[in-house]
C-alpha cells in the first residue's frame, strides 16, 4: 500500500495516457514520476512494471522503475523523474548532425530493448496481426470520415499480407516515437512512457515513425540507420508500408473523440505518408537519408 508522504504532488495533464499523472517530491527531496490506473488494470500494470525492470536492466536510458503497489485510487507505480525536453520540442532546433545523431542512438535503444526473450506461447504473429488488420479495415469503413484515397492503404494491405509468415516476436515498447522520448539536462537520450507495452514483430515498432518524421525527418533516418545498423533490408521497407497503413485507417476512428483538431491531424498525415511513397509506388520513403557519420 503507497504511503502518499510526499511534500508536493503536481499533476501532469499532457500526454494520451489514460492514467492519471503526477510529478511528485517525497521526504528524501528527491523528484518522481506517479502514475496511478484504475484497481482493474493491475494485472497488466504489473506485468508492465516488470518488463520496464527488465529493460532498465539492459541499460537502457529511460524513467526507472522504483515501486509498484495499490493505493486508495487504484493501482499506482512510482519512476525516476527525468529532468530535462521534450524531445519533439527540442530535436527540431538542433543542428541536422545532431538530429541524425539521436536518432542513431534511438535506434540502437530500441534494438536492445527487442534483445528481451519472450515466452514461446505467443499467438502467431501472421494470424494475429491479419486478425488486427481486418479490424483496422473495418472500422474505417464504419467511419463517416474518409481518407482522400484511402484504398491506396487498404490495396496495399491486401496485396502484401504474406510479409506477415514467419515474422519473429520480441517485447515492445508499443509507442516508440519522438514523442516519448526527452532529452535530459545532460544531453541525453531517455526513453519514456512504457504503458502501451506488448510483444509482436519487432520491425512492427517503427509504425509510429511518422510522428518522428513530421518532427524531424534526420531524427527518423538515424533511427532507421542505427537500429540496422546501416544495412536496411528491403524486405523491411516492404512490411513498413504494410504496418503503417494498417495503422493509418484506424487513426481516423480513433481522433473521433478527440475533436476536430485531431481529425485534421490525422487526415494531413494520411496525405503526408501518400506523398512520401508516391501512392505507394516507391517502398522507400523520401525522408529516408542513408547517411553515416
């Protein structure tokens, strides 16, 4: 049970997160990161908090696991505070070298984040994903909003399904973009917000690297180039269009209820990945710079 002995609790509204936040400063004046779930979430939220103690292990940057328990309001876990930038804020401002930089430095946190073994009693990958894909089509054809030339997406989804055979799983950070990432006050890489944590293929992490291009195209690039370790498989292009697609067509359902700022989001994103593989005619993207320093 938490013993709430803290000498200031600040609540943290920013983020997607369903759980409630707080920056929080104990008896021993040292800052931490509270996040409190409802009661029902504490199998998931335990299994989260052990995965997260096992990537900090691997010496991972990132918001450090401390306590894990129940409290009044539900269950809690208390992490490292990271003082420091957003990196979605501060990337941007930096020099093109450095942008590339971090994102190599990104993408070799995340291969050794998918170094974790994982149980054998994983559902196969190709079932699984194609069973997620058919949902994804679904629910945008139930959306009364449409993507401009939205069948481009669902064209290639099913035309490409068969990358899904023989895919590999790992653990995942399951949100792994610009947009949980800081940069601390000694100018280092940290990885943040764990709770969207799952298992499947890793090449399937780097759906959410559209967020990171809309930010910072050189970041995206390192993290590519970094994780592969400057020798990308085509093979990996091919499934990447695959996986964000999928992901695309259920970005739309899902803005709904966040208004119509984040509707307009999401179909200027639609049109951005279009555009960045010629309507699916190129497996590369333009962002994409193969450089090395």
């Amino acid at each position: 049970m938490l013993k709430f002995n803290f000498m200031s609790l600040t609540p943290i509204t920013k983020g997607w997160s369903g759980d409630k936040k707080y920056c929080v400063i104990r008896v021993d004046r040292r800052k931490y990161l509270l996040r409190i779930s409802p009661s029902d979430h504490y199998n998931r939220k335990k299994v989260e908090f052990e995965m997260m103690q096992r990537v900090a292990a691997l010496g991972v940057p990132m918001c450090q696991p401390i306590e894990f328990g129940t409290c009044d309001e539900g269950v809690y876990s208390l992490q490292r505070w990271i003082d420091g930038k957003d990196a979605e804020e501060k990337l941007p401002l930096l020099s093109d070298t450095e942008q590339y930089t971090y994102g190599l430095e990104a993408g070799r946190i995340l291969k050794k984040i998918h170094s974790l073994p994982i149980s054998s009693t994983q559902e196969d990958w190709e079932i699984r994903f194609n069973c997620k894909i058919d949902r994804n089509i679904r629910i945008y054809s139930d959306c009364q909003i449409k993507y401009e030339n939205a069948q481009t997406f669902i064209d290639y989804i099913n035309s490409n399904r068969q990358l899904l055979k023989n895919r590999p799983q790992c653990y995942q950070h399951g949100d792994y973009h610009i947009g949980n990432m800081m940069i601390d006050n000694d100018g280092k890489l940290q990885i943040i917000d764990f709770d969207r944590c799952d298992y499947g293929d890793p090449w399937e992490e780097f759906n959410r690297i559209v967020w990171s291009v809309q930010k910072a195209p050189l970041f995206a690039s390192g993290m590519v180039n970094g994780y592969f370790d400057n020798k990308v498989p085509l093979d990996f292009w091919r499934i990447l269009i695959l996986y964000i697609s999928s992901n695309t067509l259920s970005s739309i359902p899902w803005a709904l209820s966040f208004g119509q700022k984040e509707i307009d989001t999401m179909i200027n994103q639609a049109k951005d990945v279009l555009n960045w593989y010629d309507n699916m005619k190129n497996i590369v993207p333009t962002w994409y710079k193969s450089i090395i320093i």
